[in-house]
C-alpha cells in the first residue's frame, strides 16, 4: 500500500509552486498526497510561514504524525526546509536521515461559572486588557501566590513560541527542547501601588500557573491562543500546565535553529 503524507499549504503564489513541486516529486516517489489531514499518513508537510505550520498543527488538533515545515513565508521558525531544498529533503525523508524532535505544548484550563474549558498552544497563551485599561491579575506559581500584575496583560510561552511574541515582550529564547515555560509580562506597571518581577519567569514543567483576574468586569479580558482570541464570560481562573500531547518535528540539520536564529534575527 502507498503511504499517505498530509500536506497543507497556505495560497500564496509561492507556497502554490512549492506545492506542486513536492507533489510531483513524492508521487514519482510512490507516496500518496492527500491535502486534507489523513490520519493513516505517516507525515504532515506545512508549507507557507509559521502561521502555517500553526494551523497546520491546530487544524490536526495536534496529531502525532511528525511535521515538517518548507518555508516561503517572511520568518519560519518551524520551518526548516527551504524552496531551494525540497528535492534534498525529500530524499533525505526517504532515506531517513533525520532525527525527531519532540515539541512540548500548553495547556489552559479555564474555570468559568458554568463550565471547565481546556485549550492547547503551540506558541502561547495570552492574557491581556481588550481596551486601553490595564488589567489586573493575581499569579500563583503551584499554589504559591507570587505578585498581583498590573499592566497591558501576560504571555505564557513554550519554548518554541520563544521567539514569537514572548521575544517582542523581552523575554529569553528557550531552545524548543528545554523542558519548562515561561511567564513574560506585557508593559508592567511599576509604582507604590503596583509592583511585579521586570524578568520573565521559566517555569518548570512539573509546575503549574495559576491566574485569576481580578477585574470586576470580566469583559475587559481577552484570551488568545496562538494567535487565535477565544471569548468567554464569567472567568475565575486560568490554570496553565504542560500538554499531555506532544507533537513531533523533523529535524534535517541539528545546527538549522541557531543558524536560522543569526540569519532572521541579527
Ligand atoms: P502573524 O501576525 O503573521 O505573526 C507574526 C509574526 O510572528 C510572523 O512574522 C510569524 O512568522 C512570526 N512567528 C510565529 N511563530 C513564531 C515562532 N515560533 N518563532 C518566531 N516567529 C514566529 O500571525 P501568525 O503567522 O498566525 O503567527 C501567530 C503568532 O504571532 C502568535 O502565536 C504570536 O506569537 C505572534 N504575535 C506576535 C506579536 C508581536 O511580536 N508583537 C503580536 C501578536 C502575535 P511567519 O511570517 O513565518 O508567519
Ligand atoms: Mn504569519
């Protein structure tokens, strides 16, 4: 029987090209390509950015079937394997010359007063004011109460969201390996009245946080998951904590995260 690789490609002219070039080559190669998410696939290809690798993860609600990102976006952080690679890759997939690297995700459970919702991130969580008010939140590190934040809002970031809007808020790159999250805050207030760590804080994964907003009007918050805002009413706490899902990357060159690091950022 053909294996089956998924592959999902945002519409711009480029990820179009890529498409077609990596179809034509694993169907000489005897693969199957479905564009929907198969699930007897022993592959997903993301091709476009890393707002399409996001989706791509998302729109398999997180599968274990390994990814793989090729990059016609404007940044890529997920995705290592350029325009110029795609034959290189593709045999290199074939004759499995890569490792697997696990990516940790977030978790949030949500207490509203009816309901008990959870979501999972790739990149972060973020918490913060929907208006030009600041919030305010109360933050519990395993139950441990630690600072009452004021300010615009927070991120709760994996490390491979790092070096998204963790890393525009000032917080530290984590190697997306490192086991642990982190807390970074968005403009905090520092004052008499209000007082909170200025660093972010890398939590480890064997501990959870606990936020509970502290405004009287739950309307002032807004949630969002990767990009993605939620609305909901009435909410009492946000609990964060690792995924018990994991998802898988492949990895071509061990070197590709730091070298892409110099090339995108410095
Ligand atoms: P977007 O608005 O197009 O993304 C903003 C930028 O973040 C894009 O350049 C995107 O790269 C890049 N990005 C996404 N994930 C990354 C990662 N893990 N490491 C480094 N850069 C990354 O929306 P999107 O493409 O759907 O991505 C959603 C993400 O945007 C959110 O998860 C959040 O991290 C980020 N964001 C950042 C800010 C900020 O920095 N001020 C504000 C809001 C949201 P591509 O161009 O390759 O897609
Ligand atoms: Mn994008």
């Amino acid at each position: 029987m053909k294996k089956i690789i998924n592959i999902f490609c945002n519409d711009n002219d480029k990820s179009l090209k890529a498409f077609i070039k990596i179809k034509e080559i694993l169907t000489k190669k005897d693969f199957m390509i479905s564009e929907k998410f198969n699930k007897d696939a022993v592959l997903n290809i993301c091709i476009g950015g890393d707002g399409s690798f996001i989706r791509g993860v998302h729109g398999t609600n997180f599968t274990k079937i390994p990814f793989v990102g090729v990059n016609t976006g404007t940044l890529g952080f997920y995705q290592e394997i350029s325009f110029e690679n795609i034959e290189k890759f593709i045999n290199d997939y074939i004759e499995e010359n890569y490792t697997m690297e696990k990516i940790r995700l977030l978790e949030c459970e949500m207490q509203t007063n009816d309901m008990n919702l959870s979501k999972k991130c790739l990149n972060e969580f973020v918490i913060r004011s929907n208006s030009s008010e600041i919030i305010h939140l109360d933050i519990f590190i395993d139950d441990n109460h630690l600072e009452t934040f004021a300010g615009d809002g927070i991120i709760i970031s994996t490390p491979s969201g790092s070096t998204a809007y963790n890393m525009s808020a000032g917080g530290s790159i984590m190697y997306p390996t490192v086991r642990g999250f982190q807390l970074t805050a968005v403009a905090p207030i520092f004052s008499k009245v209000y007082r909170s760590l200025s660093n972010s804080i890398i939590i480890p994964n064997t501990s959870s946080l606990k936020i509970i907003p502290l405004e009287k009007s739950y309307k002032k918050i807004a949630f969002t998951a990767d990009g993605i805002d939620h609305k909901y009413e009435n909410i009492s706490y946000f609990k964060f904590k690792k995924a018990y899902k994991k998802i898988y990357k492949l990895v071509f060159n061990k070197d590709w995260y730091w070298i892409n690091m110099k090339d995108k950022f410095l």
